[in-house]
C-alpha cells in the first residue's frame, strides 16, 4: 500500500496558476513533496510556462537602422615642399696636343679663350669656384716621360689660363694614366690636357 502511494505521488503534480496584471498568466509545474520510507523528497521545481491572453501581435523581425559614426579626422598642416639643391655650376673644356708636344697651336688658344670668358663669368659670382687644370699622355714612351710631358701641358695651359684672367687653383700632370682610348689609331686624343671649373668646389 505504501509502495503505491509513493508512485501516485511521484506521478502526482500540482499545477498553479498566476494570473499576472494585464497580458498573460504564469503556469508554473511543480513535483509533489512526498514521504517515502519515511524520508521526505521533493524535486527540483520545472520551468516556468507562461500563457498570453491578451499579448500583443507578433511582429516580423525589422533590421536596426545603420547609423553613421562620425568620425574626428585631424587635418595635417599644409605641405611645403622642400626647396631643390643649389644648382652647381660647372664646365670643362679639353685641348690636345702633337705628340711629343706641349706647344699650344691657334685652334687650341682659341678654344681656350672662349672657356675663359665663360670661367671668368663663374667666378664673378663669387660662389666659390674651383679651376682645375689637369694633363694627359698617350701609352708610348716611359713612364717618367710621359709624366714629365703631362706635367708640362698642363702648365701651358695654366699660363695661358692666367693671361686670360683665369687663375688655377690646381695644376697637375697624370702621365699614363686615364686614356679617353685603347685604339692605337686613336692615340692623339689621349695627348691632352682638361680644364675644369665649378662652383663651391663642386660640392653640393
């Protein structure tokens, strides 16, 4: 007898009912508590049911409206743009020689003179110009010769760059050294002698 009225209360469950204050009313399923060889149980309470009567229509589900965030964006102050480097002046001019030679000839002179006019307008701007004067000699002979003969060339054209009112800063013969070309045919524009000039020592 005590066996089945333990399995009639487990079976066994109180149904309250909550009515709540407008829209719906609260079911909520509940275990009977019961003594069971004389130990008293009672389960863990089930969940909540709710019943609506008057609920509000369900609606169809809207997508929340994009809304822009406005965004701080800190302008940058307005570029200068950075000033070129000074422009270098600088020309060069080249006369050659006979072999054997350092005697200047008038085709010569007269490519010297028009590079002088030029130099001279250089260093009238007072920016620190720089005449260098440098000789050269072919590959035949020794080396002693030929540094002897370069040397010598460019002390002609310095002299007569000194009479145009042009005055080297530097005057220095290579020798063999720095040929224009290795043709044998070609040997005459190797026997020569640069005159360069640049501003600010041609430094930037």
């Amino acid at each position: 007898m005590t066996r089945t009225l333990a399995s009639a209360f487990l079976a066994f469950f109180a149904v309250l009912a909550t009515a709540s204050s407008s829209h719906s009313s609260s079911i909520q399923q509940m275990n009977y508590q019961f003594s069971y060889e004389g130990v008293a149980r009672q389960l863990a309470p089930q969940p909540v049911h709710t019943a609506c009567d008057k609920c509000p229509p369900v609606t169809g589900l809207t997508l929340a409206q994009r809304q822009s965030i406005p965004v701080a964006v800190r302008l940058s102050e307005d570029i200068v743009p950075a000033e070129p480097p000074p422009r270098i002046e600088s020309r060069e001019t080249t006369v050659h020689f006979a072999k054997n030679s350092h005697a200047l000839n008038d085709p010569q002179k007269a490519k010297l003179t028009a590079f002088s006019q030029t130099a001279r307008e250089i260093l009238s701007r007072g920016k620190g110009a720089v005449v260098t004067v440098k000789g050269y000699t072919c590959d035949l002979g020794s080396n002693r010769t030929n540094d002897r003969l370069a040397r010598k060339r460019a002390e002609t054209v310095g002299k007569f760059m000194t009479s145009q009112g042009v005055l080297p800063d530097s005057t220095a013969g290579e020798g063999k050294c720095c040929y224009l070309t290795q043709d044998p045919s070609q040997r005459h524009a190797n026997r020569r002698v640069t005159v360069s000039i640049a501003e600010n020592g041609g430094k930037r």
